[in-house]
C-alpha cells in the first residue's frame, strides 16, 4: 500500500474505520485523509473520545465503563455500549485523520457534531443522511402492514404528510416532544408518527387526547414502519 501511495500521489485519501492502519502511512507520504464513517454522530463521540488524553485510557480501563456516557460527553445522553459491542478500531481511525466525514446532519446532532470537532480539533462534515432508496419489488410491497400504510398515505397530497420517527435511541426531553405534538396540531397536517420502541415520555404526550384531536389528519403508529419506503412515497413532505 505505501508503494501504492507513492506511486499515485493522491491529494487525499478517504476510508473507514477498518482502514485504521492506513494514517501513519499516509501522514509519512504527507497525505491528506478524510475518514468517512457511516455512523452518526453520537456513536463516534462516544467511540473515539479525547483519544490522546490519559482520561480516555483510564475510561476503558474495563468493559462495563462502556455502558455508561463518558466523561466528555457534558450533555444529557443516553448513548452507551451493550457489554458485548465492541468498537476499538474505529477510535483508532478517527486518530489519524484530518476531516471526519459523518453520516448524519446538524439538524439532528449539532451537539454532538460540535463535541467531536472540540475533542479531535479538526473539521467534521455531516454528509446528511444519505437514504437508501426503496425497491419496489420488495416483499413487503405485498405484506398488510405497507397495504395499509400505502393505502393511507396515498389518500394526501404530494409532499403533504410529516413523518416523525425518533427510535428508541432518540434524546429528545418531554418539553420538546409536547412542543412537538402542539406544533403538528395547531398545523393542521397530516402526520405519520411511529411510536415503537420509543421511550415513554412520548408515548405519554400521545396519551393526553393527542391522537384523538389529530385522528382525521394524523396518524399514530405503534409497530414496525418500513421506513425506507414511506419516506420515499410522494406524499411525505418533511421528516
């Protein structure tokens, strides 16, 4: 690879976290590198961390400090490991670059995308999201489950209906999720939420008569979405 490199003499060179060897080689050739990581924010925060500080050696000192928020995430999170995950290389990746490119948007984590570039120095470039398109020959074309949510969607106008879908690893505070269900009421748009998995201080602001005001126009749904393919449908205007 280093013969390779020298050879080509690219200005930059852009890879992921399973290329963690790759920086010294390229900083030796005085390359510059952009690590592009499918991830998004949060999880490389937590992941790569302040890696040149002593802290860090001492926060992964045992693999049950990584199922809890480190130290130099400041904010409420709830962002943490499970005992069994493990991503030691992708902090090694994060090391040697110059730009971290991100699959995500400031829309979303603006905290954590302002975090990164204090704990590593250099520029970090959200991407956007980068959605996959849906096929239209796939099974789930023929399940109920799309039947119905096709079936409703298909009855609003182009670019009409707001889709919202936080997960179950969303951040969001009760104030901003009642601001959220007031906001979509008093807008009087259609709206497609999904609820599943979903922690229960939303499900509470659905509770308190939300769904029955909104029932002519919006939509509450508390099982899995196909989500690629309801973004894709003509009717979803925002998400």
């Amino acid at each position: 690879m280093a013969r390779f490199l020298e050879s080509s003499s690219p200005d930059w060179i852009v890879y992921d976290f399973a290329s963690h060897w790759l920086p010294p080689i390229a900083t030796n050739l005085g390359i510059k590198q952009a690590i592009f990581s499918i991830f998004n924010a949060r999880i490389v925060a937590f992941v790569s961390g302040p890696l040149d500080s002593n802290s860090t050696n001492s926060t992964w000192s045992k693999p049950e400090n990584l199922t809890v928020p480190p130290k130099w995430i400041t904010f409420l999170t709830n962002v943490a490991f499970l005992l069994h995950e493990d991503l030691f290389c992708a902090a090694s990746a994060m090391k040697g670059c110059d730009v971290m490119a991100l699959r995500t948007c400031n829309e979303l984590e603006a905290d954590f995308l302002h975090l990164l570039e204090e704990i590593h120095g250099k520029p970090v470039l959200p991407l956007g999201l980068m959605p996959l398109f849906a096929n239209d020959s796939d099974k789930s074309n023929n399940d109920n489950t799309w039947k119905f949510i096709s079936g409703w969607l298909d009855r609003h106008d182009n670019g009409s209906v707001v889709y919202i879908m936080f997960g179950a690893k969303g951040t969001q505070s009760l104030e901003e999720l009642v601001e959220l269900a007031l906001g979509l009421e008093q807008s009087k748009l259609p709206f497609f939420w999904v609820l599943k998995g979903v922690a229960l201080e939303e499900e509470l602001v659905v509770r308190d008569g939300f769904e029955e005001r909104t029932k002519d126009g919006g939509l509450v749904w508390r099982s899995w979405a196909p989500q690629l393919k309801i973004l894709n449908h003509r009717s979803i205007g925002v998400s």
